[in-house]
C-alpha cells in the first residue's frame, strides 16, 4: 500500500516539473503575430535582452533549443535595428 502512494507521489513530482505551454512567455503584439511566418511556435516566444529579437522554442525528439521568430521571407523578427557584423 504505501508504494503505491509512494508511486503516485514520485509521479504527481515528475510532474509538476514538466513546463506548462505558455507559462513564463509575454504576450506577443498583434504586428509579431501577423509578420511571422507558419511554423513557429509563437506560445513559447520571448524577446532577448541581448539582441532583441523574439526567439522561440522548437523542439525535437532530441533536444529543445532557441530559434529565431522569423517572417515568411525568413528576416528574424526584432524591437530593435540589427547591425551588420564587422
């Protein structure tokens, strides 16, 4: 009896460490909806201080990683102007 309570405990705390879709995210303003282009996650997109331009979350059957929001025509999606690399 009390491993099964002690089963269900472990994965009701598994649980609660998966993240939820949405949480921690900022609400996007209706112009980032409309420029960016299909395939996107736009529920997990965040504006980096370093940059900032939205990245979001893609992820895969291997790893989740940061990609840029990008438009259709793939220019990544910024509040600010980007500079060249010199």
């Amino acid at each position: 009896m009390y491993r099964v309570a002690f089963l269900g405990l472990a994965i009701a705390g598994l649980a609660a460490c998966e993240p939820i879709p949405g949480e921690g995210t900022i609400n996007l303003p209706e112009q980032v909806i409309a420029l960016a282009g299909p395939g996107q996650d736009l529920t997990t997109a965040r504006v980096l201080e370093s940059d900032g331009c939205y990245w979001y979350e893609h992820t895969n059957v291997v790893e989740t990683t940061l990609l840029p929001l990008r438009t259709v025509d793939l220019r990544p999606i910024c509040t600010r102007p980007q500079t060249p690399d010199a």
